[in-house]
C-alpha cells in the first residue's frame, strides 16, 4: 500500500493485573504487524501490578504509537473500553486482548477487506485457541453455519454468534454516525451487545473464514459462576434485540424465546439473577417471567406469534427462522426430558419442530 494513503488503524486493548508474559506476547504481535500506521491504545482498569505498570509506562516510550490510559480505579471491561473508544482515532478501530496474539499479518487482511468491502460495518475472523495443557484447535477447519449471513442473523437474536470478540475490526464512521460504544449495563458478553447494535442499525458483519488471532485459554479465565453470569447478559442483549425489532410481543413472550437458546437450566439462571443487585435491576424482566416460562404453551405462542409479525415485516426468511428458532424449542423440549420433568411436546407444532431440529444437527456435523 502507498503510504500517502494510508489510513489509521486504532488499537483497542484493555489490560488489568495481566500476566507480563502473556502482555508482551500481545502487544509485541500488535506493534510488529507488517500493517504499521496504527495507534496502540491501551487501557489500564486500575491494575496495582508494578511490573505492568512499569511495562505499560516502557512500551508507551520506546514506542510513539502506543497511548496507555490509566483508570484511577477499576471500573470493568466494560467502561474501559469506552474510555478507549474515546481516544481512538482511527478511520478503523481493532480490539485485541492482553492474553492474546494477533497473526502478523492480522490489521493488513482486514483493512483489505474492509476496504473492498464499504458495506461492511464489522469485520472478524476464525481463531486458534491454545493454550497450556490444552490441544491447540484452528476453528477455521471446522464447518461453520454462521458463515450463512441469513442464518447469522438469526441466530444473533437468540445467541451471541460471534465473530470472536478480540477479532473485531469496525468501522468508525459506523460507529459515530449511529452512536453506538458498549452498553455499560452489559457488564459481561460485551461483544454481543455491540454486535446487537451493528444489528439494529443495519450494519453487516462478515468473518473471514482464516484464523488471523491465537486465542489463548488459561486456568482461571472464566469461573463457572462469571460463566451463568456471561449467560444472563447474552439473554438481556438478546431480550432487547427481540424487543426492538417485534415490540409487539409481551414480556413473557420475548423471554420465552431469549431463553430457547441457553443451555443453563431456567431456575438456576433465574438464582443468579436474584443473588447479583446488577443483575436483578438489568434482568427484572425475566424473573418477572419466571411462572410463565414453566409452560411449553408460551413458548409455542410466543414463536408462531414471532413467526405471524415476521411474515408481516419481513426481516428474516421466513423459512430459515421457522427451522431455526423451532429447532431450538425441539432442543429445550429434549432437556426438559432429561431433566425429568413433563414432555414439552405438544403436536403438530413439535412434529415440524423435531424436522427442523434434525436438519440443524445435519448442518452442525458436516466438516469444513
């Protein structure tokens, strides 16, 4: 590329009592990208680690592209990188994670793409995951259904359906033009919010079916309950997708389908919900939903009523979100089985969703 034209890439990359090995390893991947006008922004949540300190305050002046924002105080990912956004320049902005490393050439693929690619507002790519005690797995070789933007869609109402978050590449003009940051409600599963977001604003969002990041698992990194919690807010970003998009159906009727695709039990996210003061206040809907979602009739209402207003608007193909919102409703059907509580099915409706369920499965099996 020609220097002269050139645009800024702006790095966002929050970082809070990190492992100085696994820091150096991330920005050394970002600072020697073979793609070099960028700013590097780099946000210290309030971390007391000396050594991170001393080598965020290092990388900062050896480097002129590095800009280090220390918060007085921990305010979670969440804040941070609104405090980030805040301060990047760039006619792209790229995250990246402090325990991550991005492929050298990772910022060059995706400006190409974006650059060809104008009606793109998000740009992400596959990963491998590593890690210590773990078999090091390229996503990119196994089948993706996601890569079918009309099932992405879809699927985003009920799931977070990636890309994965520290392979995010937006767009900024986007951004601006549609006021969109982190919803700092969403204390967890920030990336699906913004990715709702994109959504509602009629943004696209494409992967690029190559790994361009290392996507390092480590011991500590989630705990079962920070998981619940991870699943509580996906529920609230998709409560608030469905909302937007059919405001016409009722509370118990948007959670009914939120939770179609969870796979924690209701009852114990529901416990989750009612133990966290943040959680209550942001989740009040569906613990006001609780009795309702007992009962497999709110859920089959609640999906021929989505499926009646789809018909209406047109958002989505009407075929591919019967199969693919029915066979998520087979599927809770099959765990309320498991759990030894009564069948769900209910014909003919559960007859066409276990055809829908099985045709899913079909899709999930096949190889890359």
């Amino acid at each position: 590329m020609c220097e002269m034209i050139q645009p800024l890439i702006s790095v966002l990359m929050g970082t809070y009592r990190t492992s100085i090995s696994f820091l150096e390893e991330a920005v050394n991947s970002i600072l020697h990208q073979t793609y070099h006008n960028i700013e590097f922004v780099i946000v210290n949540d309030g971390s007391d680690d000396e050594k991170e300190i001393a080598y965020l305050e290092h990388i900062s002046l050896a480097d002129r592209r590095v800009k280090v924002i220390t918060n007085e105080q921990n305010m979670g990912l969440t804040k941070s990188l609104n405090v980030g956004l805040k301060q990047c320049h760039g006619k792209y902005i790229a995250r990246m994670d402090a325990d991550d490393i991005a492929m050298s050439d990772r910022l060059e693929r995706q400006l190409q793409y974006m650059e060809a690619h104008p009606e793109v507002a998000l740009v992400g790519s596959e990963i491998i995951v590593f890690g210590e005690d773990i078999e090091e797995c390229d996503r990119s070789k196994r089948y993706d259904r996601m890569m079918d933007p009309e099932i992405y869609r879809i699927r985003s109402l009920i799931q977070n359906a990636g890309p994965p978050h520290p392979t995010f590449f937006l767009r900024s003009d986007f951004l601006k033009k549609n006021q969109i940051a982190y919803r700092e409600d969403i204390l967890k599963a920030q990336d699906y919010g913004l990715i709702a977001d994109v959504l509602k604003a009629d943004g696209r969002i494409y992967k690029i079916k190559e790994p361009l990041l290392r996507y390092r698992m480590h011991a500590g990194q989630i705990s079962t309950t920070s998981e619940i919690m991870q699943i509580v807010y996906q529920s609230k970003v998709s409560y608030d997708y469905i909302r937007f998009l059919f405001p016409e159906l009722r509370k118990e009727e948007i959670s009914a389908i939120t939770v179609l695709g969870n796979r924690v039990p209701l009852e114990l996210m529901i416990s989750t919900i009612e133990h966290d003061s943040q959680l209550e206040d942001v989740c009040r809907d569906f613990k006001e939903s609780r009795d309702d979602l007992q009962e497999p009739q709110i859920y089959i209402g609640a999906i021929q009523k989505l499926l009646r207003l789809n018909k209406q608007r047109r958002f989505f193909k009407q075929t591919v979100l019967r199969r693919e919102i029915c066979a998520e409703y087979w599927e809770r059907d099959l765990r309320e089985i498991v759990q030894e509580r009564k069948h769900w099915c209910v014909r003919p409706f559960v007859i066409m969703a276990y055809f829908d369920s099985r045709r899913v499965r079909r899709e999930k099996k096949k190889l890359w």
